[in-house]
C-alpha cells in the first residue's frame, strides 16, 4: 500500500509540473535590415482538361447545380497539375509545373469565375527548386477569352529564392477552346523578395 501512495504522489507530482515544462519557449530579436528584391517572370501555362493526358480534373461538383451545357458549372472543384514552358507551344520543354486547386463561381454558364489557389514550383533553370503561391480570385471572363485581355491576380508566398514573395501575375490567353476547356496563357510576374 506505502509503495501504491508513494506512485501515486510521483504521478501527481510530475502531471503538476509538466505544465509549467511543458510551455513552449519563444524570444523576440529585432531583425536586421533586409534588401528586397524585384523578380520579373515571364513563361506559358498551360491548362488541359481533356483528351487522353489531361493536367486538369474535376473532383467534386454539387449535385443541385449540374449542368452539363456549361464547360464548369457553378461549385465544381477542380485539381490541377499543369505544365509551365517558356514558349506557347505545350510541347515545348517543361521548366515547372502549378499544381493547386481551382472553384467555379460562375452561375453563368457561358462566363467563366474562379478562387484559385496554385503553387507555381520551377524544376529547371536558375530558380530550380523555387516556387511561389498564388491565392486570389480568377476575374469573370467568357470561357473563350479574347487574346488582349489580361487577368491580374495576387501572390501570396514563396520558397527558396521566392522566399516571403509577394506580387502579381498578370494572365492573358494566348489559346483556348470553348467546347474542351484547353487553354494556354502567356503569364507575366512581379514578385518582391528577399
């Protein structure tokens, strides 16, 4: 019984002290000056739902808004995992690949709206191994969109020479097809680094 109570006294003894250990410890420094950096980009991306190698895929639609007239109706989840060039071509060759996710907004079947969340990782070149995040809203636009128009959206992050990135991207179609969902798109970055 005395070795029962004394257990149980060690128990209770090391249950109260873990939580004055069991803090996490932090410590505020002020940091030295940092130099950012501007980083212009310019490459192709290249978004094909179709066909017998597609990069794009729906994975979830709502059943109350099927309708199967439009390209991506309203609710549908896409995964993407698209190939990145420095030329328009798409059999051109790869320097990284965006690979996210995308959400139809549109109740519109013939307008085309978008979140969009992607992380755009080069694999060749001077920025191998770099990627930066864009998060942002995919403006309205018809699913055949005219080559002059240019679509902004915002960059939210980085890694590897893209550290803390921040910027744009500005998208402009150079192809696309209305009755598939293929699409390339000339993409223009600012991103802001250090």
């Amino acid at each position: 019984m005395e070795k029962q109570m004394i257990f149980a006294w060690a128990m209770i003894f090391c249950l109260a002290v873990a939580p004055v250990y069991g803090q996490y410890y932090s410590k505020t420094i002020k940091a030295g000056p940092r130099v950012e950096k501007m980083t212009r980009l310019r490459f192709f991306y290249h978004d094909i739902p179709s066909g017998k190698n597609p990069t794009t895929f729906l994975i979830a639609q709502a059943n109350i808004t099927q309708d199967f007239f439009s390209p991506s109706p309203y609710g549908s989840l896409y995964s993407m995992d698209d190939s990145l060039t420095l030329e328009p071509e798409r059999t051109f060759k790869m320097v990284g690949n965006a690979q996210g996710l995308y959400l139809a907004l549109s109740r519109d079947p013939t307008k085309f709206t978008a979140v969009f969340y992607a992380d755009f990782a080069f694999t060749i070149g001077k920025f191998k191994g770099s990627s930066f995040s864009l998060f942002s809203r995919y403006p309205l636009t018809d699913f055949v969109p005219s080559p002059g128009v240019i679509r902004e959206m915002a960059i939210v992050g980085g890694t590897g020479a893209f550290r803390m990135a921040t910027g744009f991207a500005l998208f402009r179609a150079t192809s696309s097809n209305a009755k598939t969902g293929d699409a390339s798109l000339e993409v223009d970055v600012t991103l802001y680094h250090y």
